[in-house]
C-alpha cells in the first residue's frame, strides 16, 4: 500500500510538473502566488490557473472591478474528480450557478497547489450572466479558498484575502502604469482617521455603494448593499474587542436586533441577539448572519457580514424601505464563550443614526459628473443674518445665467454655511414663470409677509432640500430644462431656518449648487407635489396614531398628460416631507378601484433624517393617489395644525418624474373653514358651539390670514375640546370622509375649478405579501418539495414500487381534494 501511495504521489506530481510546463501564449502572476495563463482559440478562449490550495480556485470578468455584477468560473479537484462552474455575482457575497454552463475542463491536477485548464467562448450566448471577454483590457478577478465547493455556494467556502484585481490585457500589452489593486490583506499599520479611506474604503468601495460614518467623530463606519433578498454590511470601530451594530425603533437597544462581531484568540465569531430591554442583549436561538470576512490590528477591529432581509425570525428586524435607526456600540473585552456578559459593557462608546438602507442615495463621489461637459452657478444668499426668532422663512430672488438654447440640469450639491447645520431646516428654489416685481430681485425678504412665492410668480419647485437629505443627480436619461427662449430667467430661493434658542449674529450663506449642460438628454424630468394643503391638517391631542390623507384624484392627475403624447411617466426619486409629530408616511398609489403597491413609505420617519428615496415606478394616466401621514402627539396639550412652522404640520411627497408632466400641485383640503356646513359638522361633531359673534370673527380671521386658518380655528374652538379617545376617532374620520376641493395647478393655473368639490372613492387596499407565512405554508403543504434521484436512489426494485405508491396516494388525495 505504501508503494502504491508514493508511486500515484510520484504520478501527481510528475503530471503536475508537465501540465504546468505546457504553458499558454500569455500569462501573469498575481499576489499570493496565484498565477493565470491564456490564449485564444477561435471564437473561444483557454485560460490555465494554479493557486496554492487543495481547495477551490476562481477567476472571474466584472464591469465594476469587484464582485459586483461579476462573471466567476468556480474550479477544483474534489474527491479525484475535477468540476468547473459557470457562475456569477450580483453583488458581493452572493455567488450563483448559471443555468447554462459554457465551460469546459481541458485538464487538471493537484499536488499542494491546483491546477486548471479550462475553455469558454469570449462571448456566449448567456448574455445576462455571463460577462464578453474582450481581445484587449478587461477587470479581471482571482480567488482561492481552502476547501471544495459544492454547488450550492456557502459562506464557510469565502476566500478572506486570497482575492484581487488586476486590470488584464488579454492580448498581452502591458498598461503604463502598475493597475493592480492591493488585496484586503489585515493592515500592519495603526488605522487612523487620516487613513482610514486608504483601508476600509479603498480596496471594495464599489462593493458597497452605501457608506456613512455613524459618529460625529468619524471613528465608526459602515457601509452596506442589498438585493432583493440580503443585505451585506461591512463596519469597522477603533476598538480590539468585540463591535456591533442594530436596527432599533427607539435609538436604543430595547426592542433592537443586533450583529456583534469580533476576533479572540485569533478566531472570529459572529453573534445574531435581541434585545428586550436596555442592558445585556440574548443570543437568538436562530442564527441568520453569516460572517464573510474579519480583520484586526492594534487599534480596529472590521467585520463584513451577510444576512436575509427577510427572515422569519420574531427576534429580527424586517429590512425593508423607510428609516431605520442604526444603532452602533464597541467594547474592549472580547464575548467568551458566545454569551455577551456585563464585562462586555460598552460604557459610553455606543451611539445611533437613522439611515435609509433599502432605496438609499449612492454616495456621490466629487468627480461623479465630470464625464460630461457642464457649467454650475449658485444660488445662496449673502451673509444673511438670521433673525434671532424660533422659525424664519427668507425669500430671496435670484436671476439664473441666460443660456440662448435649452440646457439640462443634471444634478445639485447642498451648501451649508458651516456651524449653521442646526438652523437651516429646508431650502426649496421656485422658478419663476411670471416674474412680476423686479424691484425685488436680490433683496432678503420674509416670505408670506414681504413675498408669497405663489403671488410673485415663482410657484413651480425647481429643487429641494430638507434636514438630512443628500446631495441629487438626475438618471442618465433625464435632466430638468432650463434656458432657451421660453425658459424662466429668474429663481426664488425659500430658506426655513430654525433658531429655538434665539441666537443673534448667526450669518449665514447657504443654498443650492446647480450643474447644467448644453447635451440634452432623452427626456425632460419633472416634479410634481402631491400632498394634504396645510389649511386641512390638525391634529387632536395625546393621539398615538392619527391619520391625515391628502387625495390626488384621477381627473386632477390626468389634466397633467394634456398637451403630451404620452400616457405614462417613470418616477424615480420620492421625499416625503413632515414634522415632528409625524410617525410614519407612505404615498399611496390606485389605479381603477384596485390599490398598487406603495410608490414610497417610511414606517420609522424621522424629521431630522428626510432623505430621498430611489425607485422605477411607471404611472399612468388615470392613476389617482393618496399621500398618507401618520402622527404621534402623546404628551401635547394643545392640537397641533398644518402650518410653516417646525411646530406645525405638514403631509408633503415631492416626485421627480419623467418625462414631465404638466402640472405643479396634485393635493386637497377639507374645506373646514370655507363653508359655514362643513364648519358646523366639525364644531357640533365635536360636542361644541360658536356664537354668531365668535363665528363672523372665525371668518375674517381666516379671509385675512389663510396660511394659518388652522391656527386660528384651534385657538377658538378646538383647543377648548374635552379631548377623549371617542372625538379624536370622530376627527379622524371626519378628515378621512369630509368632502374635498381640489387643488390641481400647473405654472400657477387652476386645471380644476378650485370650488369643485369631491368625494375620495373606495378602493381594494393593497395586500402586501407575507413572505413568512408562504414559506410556512410551503412546508406544511409541500408545494415546494423538490424531488430529485439518481441511478443510485433507484436502483432497488423495492424503492420504485415504494415512489409509485406514493405517487398514487398523492393522486388520489388531489383527486378527492378537487370534489
């Protein structure tokens, strides 16, 4: 037996020292002795690799240079027997087995290193997974692993840091400069924030789109990308322990489902815990976080993990759209023993952000536009100094650079004055279509008072901006027009500042930051406000979930296709835009009497997080909508109304669409005020009553100041209700059924008559889909029973006569089922 052993040792090798010599036209070799060789065959192209491994080798084509949309051939030697697979990769992580396989293995052997030689066609006819390789440059990828891959792709197969990229010309012509890219291999040097970039976001960044710091200090990151099914974060804290990080409803760790990483004693591990209460967190007895790679050094510790978005566990959270509080901690001590102990505290090293991980804004590199030839011009005050008042509305009128021909903007970058971050709540730009007041162009006035921009002229939004929203660029396929011969020539910057500590000598200079281009592109974009006007909103007292809808009907909607030859618009980008009593938001979307699918929600809204959400929504002509609010005021005494004010509310989504709609405003009102039967309903409703006397003043409060007709209602008549659960439910339902006008405008033109009233249609609400209950459903039911044999299985005459007894049993049980 031993000479036989040593006799095959000895062919090994010797069949290894052959195939190895029988080297190809081209070849290179990459970090960690991993080497690759190529040359052309026809139509085809045959590649030989080896790496030093017993396990699995890789290489792979991607457009990004990373995993990401990555076409991979998975090879080794298991058991004997070679295997190859075609395969591919979304994102990073996630590798899948095509269903047409286009390799084919030429030869093989293994003796402390693998080797493979293999063939597939430079483009084949699987054109949606597999990448053309080109007689030229091409991002090329190379792994190894330690152990053999089954077909079915686990995390215990990752590579850790036997991976790279090098930019390789199959044709053999060297770049001027060295284009390899360094492998993730663990830092030597202490991890600072001064070179932070160069390790953590550097090597993979295109990996994980999404990237945030976590800290004001900038000490902890994290960034992420997701699927439809998974979501992969990778996050690294200034700490040797133990890291972790949560999703949470209240920035804490009561009800929060948490990832804690760490290495100790060399060895990584990985902790999916809850957490019921402020203080140790539980292990959860379903673990459904994979650990995909982990480093440390003297002073970091990173963790990049891997889980499902949805995955039937009561101790986790849904990973859907909306805002979520990240919740992030680290601590000095390892967890022993995978059980966290009060030794384990992190002490004060902990923190939380809200952050949108599902339909969230990329982040946009400084240089992200300039492929393409534009200029930019700003429009920002100059040294405005702030009113020392709570909220302050300035109006400041701008003309724009006249271009003779039609430009696109195709983006715009937020200017904030820095210090001034807690006081400029929004910033909107108006274009003005019938400038009307010269006089007062370039002078800072108080809007409402000094300037309406609805009665200036300047009513269609151009651009916005609230608290924690990100800079915007447009799709490639759209830009918003400005210029040419019809084009506005002026702008209105409207600046919300908030100042509650009534700070003076606060100057400030923030605004917008517009880039614009003479190459047009393929459509006009647009955008469109759909809402509940503020003179229809309040909101009673100590009320836990109130309900306000703003309706967007069909015959108001439609009016916006007139004048165009199409009947539908794509929508790709939502805010939805509300105060601080607003809990949750969603924009609702019917066609015919049946209810869609959502456009945009946040279930967790966060006033001081309103950034944009990112879609590809078709909607069609005779589409109508809801814009839907949900308000939390447990704890207020007094009602709180629509208005301008931080303290006010609001129920707002601005769309950006295209091509572009003609029109501005799709919202309505509950014309409380406006007629004395509306009025009377709501008063008597409410178990109250007005004078005549009180009732004429109500009146020609509301005629003198509209924008804050519900001001003045509260503080006659709905501040003075005996608030109880039974007439917060009467008002609730009162906004809900009331009659509405509707208010449907464009370039500051009423579509329909304002005094038109209507009633909101009921509809078949939209079902979303319980992903959990299908999959329990599955398994009790056994729709999802794959069965599957091989020669082996069904070699016994015994099990045949076995599988069709079943088999009829499963007939006759159906056949039954079926009368």
């Amino acid at each position: 037996m031993k000479i036989t052993a040593m006799l095959l040792a000895s062919a090994s090798l010797l069949l290894l020292t052959v195939v190895s010599e029988a080297k190809l036209k081209f070849s290179e070799v990459m970090e960690k002795d991993f080497t690759v060789g190529w040359e052309f065959d026809g139509e085809d192209i045959i590649f030989e690799v080896s790496a030093p491994t017993l396990g699995w080798v890789g290489i792979g084509f991607s457009e990004t240079k990373t995993m990401q949309k990555a076409d991979l051939i998975i090879m080794g030697i298991k058991d004997g027997k070679p295997y190859a697979w075609d395969a591919y990769s979304e994102m990073t992580g996630m590798v899948q087995i095509d269903f047409d396989q286009d390799v084919t293995i030429l030869d093989s052997a293994e003796n402390g290193t693998t080797y493979m030689k293999i063939k597939r066609p430079l483009k084949s006819e699987d054109t949606t997974k597999d990448n053309e390789i080109f007689k030229g440059d091409n991002n090329f990828l190379w792994a190894f692993g330690d152990k053999d891959k089954t077909e079915e792709i686990l995390s215990e197969d990752y590579h850790w840091t036997n991976r790279g990229y090098r930019l390789l010309n199959t044709l053999g012509i060297k770049p001027e400069t060295d284009a390899t890219m360094p492998t993730t291999t663990q830092p030597t040097t202490p991890v600072s924030k001064a070179n932070i970039d160069e390790v953590h976001l550097g090597v993979i960044d295109e990996n994980f789109p999404y990237s945030i710091w976590l800290d004001a200090d900038e000490t902890v990151h994290l960034k992420w990308n997701f699927d439809e099914e998974n979501i992969s974060m990778q996050f690294i804290a200034p700490t040797t322990g133990w890291i972790g990080i949560g999703f949470s409803q209240t920035s804490s760790m009561s009800g929060a489902d948490l990832i804690i990483a760490g290495k100790l004693d060399n060895e990584p591990y990985i902790l999916d815990c809850h957490s019921d209460k402020n203080g140790i967190p539980d292990v959860d007895e379903q673990q459904d976080v994979k650990l995909l790679e982990s480093w440390e050094n003297g002073t970091h510790t990173m963790a990049t993990v891997i889980r499902k978005r949805i995955t039937c566990d009561d101790d986790d959270k849904i990973i859907g759209e909306g805002t979520y509080r990240v919740i992030w901690a680290y601590g000095g001590n390892d967890i022993v023993g995978m059980q966290p102990v009060r030794s384990n505290y992190h002490m004060r090293n902990r923190g939380a952000k809200s952050l949108k991980l599902v339909n969230a804004v990329i982040q946009i590199d400084k240089n992200d536009i300039a492929e393409e030839e534009y200029k930019q011009f700003d429009i920002r005050p100059t040294n405005f100094r702030i009113p020392n008042l709570d909220t302050f509305y300035l109006c400041k009128l701008f003309k724009i650079p006249e271009e003779p021909e039609v430009h696109h903007v195709i983006g715009f970058d937020i200017v904030i004055t820095p210090g001034n971050e807690k006081n400029v709540h929004h910033l909107v730009v108006f274009l003005c279509e019938d400038f009307r007041d010269q006089s007062k162009l370039g002078k800072d006035l108080e809007c409402f008072s000094e300037m309406n921009p609805f009665w200036a002229g300047c009513s269609k939004m151009f651009a916005g901006w609230a608290v924690g929203m990100s800079n915007f660029r447009f799709p490639i396929e759209a830009g918003y027009p400005i210029g040419g011969k019809d084009g506005p020539k002026y702008v209105l910057l409207e600046t919300h500042y908030d100042n509650p500590d009534l700070e003076p000598d606060i100057i400030d200079s923030s605004g917008v930051r517009f880039y614009y281009t003479e190459n047009l592109r393929k459509y006009d974009a647009g955008l469109l406000t759909i809402s509940q006007s503020i003179q229809g909103i309040f909101v009673p007292p100590n009320a836990e979930r109130f309900k306000i809808n703003g309706y967007c009907s069909n015959e108001c909607f439609s009016q916006g296709f007139d004048g165009t030859d199409v009947e539908e618009t794509t929508v790709f980008s939502v805010t939805l835009h509300g105060h601080l009593t607003a809990k949750s938001m969603k924009l609702r979307h019917f066609r015919g009497k049946k209810e869609l699918e959502p456009i945009a929600k946040d279930d967790h809204y966060d006033f001081d997080y309103q950034e944009s959400q990112f879609m590809d929504v078709k909607i069609r002509k005779g589409d109508s909508f809801i814009m839907q609010c949900d308000y939390d005021t447990v704890g207020k005494t007094n009602v709180t109304t629509g208005g301008l004010g931080t303290r006010n509310e609001m129920c707002t989504s601005f769309v950006f669409h295209y091509p572009a709609l003609k029109l501005d405003f799709c919202d309505s009102r509950v014309p409380v005020m406006e007629t004395e039967e509306s009025f009377v309903s709501l008063v008597w409703g409410l178990g109250e009553s007005v004078t005549k006397e009180e009732g004429d003043r109500i009146a020609k409060e509301a005629q003198e100041r509209p924008v804050e007709v519900m001001d003045v209602l509260a503080t006659m008549v709905l501040n003075k209700v005996e608030w109880t659960d039974e007439k917060r439910k009467f008002a609730e339902k009162y906004m809900a059924e009331s009659k509405r006008r509707p208010f449907c405008t464009y370039r500051q033109k009423l579509l329909l008559g304002y005094m038109q009233d209507i009633v909101v249609p009921k509809y078949e609400p939209f079902k979303e889909k319980n992903v959990c209950s299908l999959r329990e459903e599955d398994s009790i039911t056994g729709t999802s029973i794959k069965i599957e044999s091989t020669s082996e299985e069904v070699d016994s005459p015994a099990m045949l006569v076995v599988m069709a007894a079943a088999l009829i049993l499963v007939i006759l049980i159906a056949a039954k089922l079926s009368l």
